[in-house]
C-alpha cells in the first residue's frame, strides 16, 4: 500500500501542477486534500445531476429496466479499461523494476489499483451516473442493496478484462514489424470509416436536406419564425422517434435475457477474470530500446528517409538528437503509425461525408468545390489534433528534461528546440499533404470541377501544412511539466488536457466554423452569388491563418519565457 500513496501522490501532483503554477501568479495557494475534496464532490454532483434530471425530465417516461443501463455499464467498463493500459502497463519507475523484489504481476495490481482510486476521485461521472439510474429502475431498495455489488463486480471485470487484452495488444504492435499485413488492415479499416461517413450523409439526406429544401425557398427564410419551428418539429421527431426505435429495439433484445442468463453470465465472467490473471504480463518498455531490424519494416524506412532528408538542415545536432528520440520512441508511434503519417480513420469519415456530398450535386462545380474544400480543412485539423494528441509526449518539451542544463546553456535554446519538433510536425504531415492532394486531383478528374477551383483548394492545403502544426504546437511551452516520473505522464493530467485543447481549439474553429457556416449558405444561394462568395472565402482563410500566426507567435514566446523558469 505504500507503493499505491507513493504513486497517487506523484499522480496528484502533476494533476495539479499547472494549476499551482497559474495560482502563484496571484500569489494564491491551493492543497492537495482540497482538490481532492473538490474533484470528488464535482463528479459526485454532475452524477446525481445528470441522473436524477435525466431520470425525471426523459428517461422515466421510457420504463427503460436494469439490463438497458447495465449494457451501458459494460461498454464504459470496456472502454475506460482500453484507455487506461498506459497507466497500468507502464511502470513509472522502470529502471528501478528489475531491481524489486515485487514480481511483474504483484506491481501490476499496484498500478491497477492506483488507476482505479485516480478513475473513483477525478473521472467517475459517467459511472455514477449509469450506476444511478440502473438502481433508480429498480421497485424496491432491496433489490438495489442486491444488485449494487453486482452492478460494480460487472463494471471493474470488463475493465479488468479491457484493460490486459488492450496492453497485451499494445505490446504485441510495438514489437512487431510494420509492414504490409498492417498496411492491409489500415486499408480495410479505412474504407469501413469512409463508407460510415457515407452512410451518415445517406441517412441525414433524406430528412434533414428534405425538410430544408421543401421550406427553405431563399435564404430570407431562415428569419421567419414559423418555419423555423416547423423545420425544427420536423427534424426532432424524425430523429427522436428514431432514438426511441432504437431503445425499443435494445431493451426488447436486453429484455430476453432472464436472471439464469445473468448468472451464467456472472459465472463467465468470473472464469474469464482468473483465465486473464494467470496469464503472464509484460510491461511496455519506454527506457529499453525496441529495434526491429526487418528492412521491411515502415518506421525503420520512414526514419531512414526523413533522416537523410535533414543532412543538410540548419541546426543538424539539434535534429540529430530529435530524430534519435524519434526511433527511440518506437512505443509511441508504433500503435497507429500509419494513421500518422496517412490519413486518420476518422478524416476517412470526413471524406466519406464529403465525397457524398459531391457525387449528390450535379452540375454546380462551384458547391462540389466548397464541399471539397471543406473536407479538406477538417481533414487536415483532425490529422493535426490526432497526430498531436497521440504523441504529445514526443512533441512536449517535457521530454527534454535530462538535456535542461544543455538547453539553456545555449542561445535561443527553447526557440531553437521548439523549431526542431515544429519542422519534424510538419515532415510527418508531408506525407498526409500528398495524400489530400491526390484526393483533390481524383475528385478533379471525377467531376465537374474546374481547374481554377482545384488550384484554388491546392493554395488552401499548402496553407493548412503550414498553420495547422503551427496551431497544435505554439501552446506546448506554455503547458510544459517536468514533474513526470515516466514519458507515458506527459500530457496525462486534466490540466495540461485542458490548456491544449482550448488553445489548439480556438483557431482550429476559426478556419472551420465559417467555412461550415458558408458550406449551408450554399444550398440556398443563387449561382452568381457563390461565384462571388467562393473568392471572399479563399481571401478569409489567407487572413485569418496570418491573424492566427500572429496571435499564436505571442503565446508561444510567453511560454518559451515560461518554461525558461522551470526547474
């Protein structure tokens, strides 16, 4: 146990550090045992908010039974436990674990019990809230005092159980090469995402461009009231009694199952909790490098190509070092390394929703144009936040904390460093560049697009390579830590989460939201008025990325001083 106060210490200490931090800069305090207190309380009222409103307000008129909100139960257990395998698959204090007496399980369970208090005090809203209203469904209180253990025994195995399948699934991609068995199921993977992009557009086609079309004459109309409530009406009862369908449908299937299936369940899942236990555990290695020497395999091949292709670059020991760290990294990279440097499955359901969109409009170029191109800067913002995201480890400041006597020993240290992984961004991003632009040119050849508009689309993508690392990077010196104990930690606490996600946020909706905005106008304008609208467009993005680059140069030179105080 003291191993467990050990780790929830250091663990709530990073939770809170950029806080303290912000705080002391009104020279105001804040103690561990208060923010605890407070985490907890707030997951506790947001439970019982969520679930006495939702429960009263919409979910009692349903008469939804126990085995509904238990379903729910498993795929949170299921989920939480997928996105938890860094923090109980990666030992904290590696290089010291061989030379513990505790073996690789018992250290194990310490890590999964710290992951469950962390989960019980800073994240358990949702499974209040599930817990609640399945007790809430329930007649009587004996019956909730019954099956309260049941509904937590239920919850914690499929997390167990989520949580080793997906750590052991973890450390097999990272040691296994990354050749054209991967490729393939990339591939298939895709296209499964962009027929679902598809499918979304077929479905919401059918009502939501209906009820517009068949009220919406001119864009004057958009202001009148009346309609707008018809069309509301509309649409919501199409979809609510489609929601309602639905749960029909789930709670009729649920509803099958009797309390004889429940403990044969209960007996499954009791077996397959010990079969998973005594199954031998293997820690993903951040320290000890893992070297795949298959010549065939793509991250060797990728690092080989961007490596020869720096040679000549202007800080070469810089990027040495960075390009090292980079092979070194090869846990990080490896669980979707192709999505990296391809495209994302989810920019796939983008081009899905998109390329509908452009094969439903015939004969207008300048609409397929404006769809292309919002597809392309949702594209490009969600590969820029995904890439980001996943490897904020390697892109963090953080991860250069043995070289903090070096750095700032050096002129323009931090700039210089910063300019490094900006410049590594955007050579991963290259290749995604040319996937987009050969996207671009098959929907040229494919449809009524001019060429004038594909050039048009072409200047905005080159644009988007450039801003969009730039937008997911200025703000990593501002939320820099250096109180980690291990490199999985970078950028795991909610403070560090919320810092980076707000600021890379903010000019992500500048460029998009318009753009969404006048994608709708489109339906309803006259041609003329979208020859003149499309040329505005274009000029806004090319402002709006210098605003951006603007606003952001100073935050990052904030944070470049920052981080310069750190210890």
């Amino acid at each position: 146990m003291k191993l467990v106060r050990l780790l929830l210490k250091i663990r709530l200490i990073q939770q809170t550090s950029l806080l303290k931090r912000f705080l002391s800069n009104y020279n105001q305090k804040i103690s561990m045992k208060v923010y605890i207190l407070l985490s907890f309380t707030l997951e506790v009222f947001t439970s019982l908010v969520i679930s006495f409103g939702g429960y009263y307000f919409f979910l009692q008129r349903l008469s939804l039974n126990i085995r509904f909100y238990l379903f729910f139960i498993i795929i949170l257990g299921i989920f939480t436990g997928f996105f938890s395998y860094r923090q109980t698959h990666v030992f904290p204090f590696e290089e010291f674990r061989e030379l513990s007496p505790k073996n690789v399980k018992s250290l194990s369970k310490i890590l999964l019990l710290t992951s469950l208090i962390e989960h019980l005090l800073f994240s358990s809203s949702f499974f209040g809230v599930l817990t609640l209203l399945s007790l809430m469904s329930l007649k009587t209180n004996g019956n909730r005092l019954i099956f309260f253990p049941v509904i937590l025994f239920i919850y914690l195995s499929f997390y167990y159980l989520s949580n080793r399948l997906m750590g052991a699934y973890i450390y097999h991609k990272q040691i296994q090469k990354i050749g054209l068995l991967r490729l393939v199921v990339y591939l298939l993977s895709g296209i499964f995402w962009f027929f679902v992009g598809k499918a979304i557009i077929v479905f919401i086609y059918g009502h939501i461009y209906f009820s517009l079309s068949k009220h919406i004459k001119s864009i004057k109309d958009f202001s009148n009231k009346k309609i707008s409530h018809q069309i509301a009406k509309e649409i919501f009862d199409f979809y609510f009694n489609g929601i309602k369908q639905f749960i029909h449908k789930l709670e009729v299937t649920l509803n099958q199952i009797n309390g004889q299936h429940l403990l044969m369940g209960i007996l499954v899942l009791i077996f397959l909790v010990f079969l998973v236990s005594i199954l031998p555990i293997r820690f993903l290695s951040t320290h000890k490098k893992v070297v795949i020497t298959n010549k065939y395999d793509f991250f060797n091949v990728y690092t080989f190509i961007v490596y020869h292709l720096a040679k000549k670059h202007t800080h070469p020991v810089l990027l040495k070092n960075n390009l090292l760290n980079f092979k070194d990294k090869r846990w990080l990279f490896a669980n979707n390394f192709l999505e990296y440097f391809l495209i994302t499955y989810e920019s796939c359901v983008y081009l899905g929703v998109g390329s509908t969109i452009i094969f439903y409009i015939k004969n207008d170029p300048i609409s397929q144009a404006q769809v292309l191109l919002w597809t392309n800067l949702f594209m490009m913002g969600n590969q820029s936040a995904q890439v980001r995201g996943d490897l904020y480890p390697y892109f963090s400041f953080g991860i250069e904390r043995k070289q903090l006597p070096l750095i700032r020993s050096a002129p323009n240290g931090w700039p210089k460093v910063f300019a490094e992984k900006l410049w590594i961004f955007r050579s991963m991003f290259t290749s995604s560049m040319i996937v987009w632009i050969g996207i671009d040119v098959l929907f040229f050849w494919l449809t009524d697009l001019t060429l004038i508009y594909l050039i048009s689309i072409l200047l905005i993508v080159v644009l988007g390579f450039y801003i969009y690392p730039f937008i997911q990077m200025y703000m990593v010196p501002l939320a820099t830590k250096f109180d980690f104990n291990n490199e999985t930690e970078i950028g795991q606490s909610k403070d560090e989460e919320t810092i980076i996600g707000k600021l890379q946020e903010i000019p992500r909706k500048i460029l998009t939201k318009v753009i969404t905005l006048v994608s709708v106008i489109f339906l309803f304008i006259d041609h003329s008025w979208k020859r003149i609208l499309f040329p505005i467009e274009v000029i806004y993005l090319f402002i709006a990325t210098f605003f951006i680059l603007y606003t952001c140069q100073k935050i990052l030179i904030k944070g470049l001083v920052k981080v310069n105080e750190l210890k």
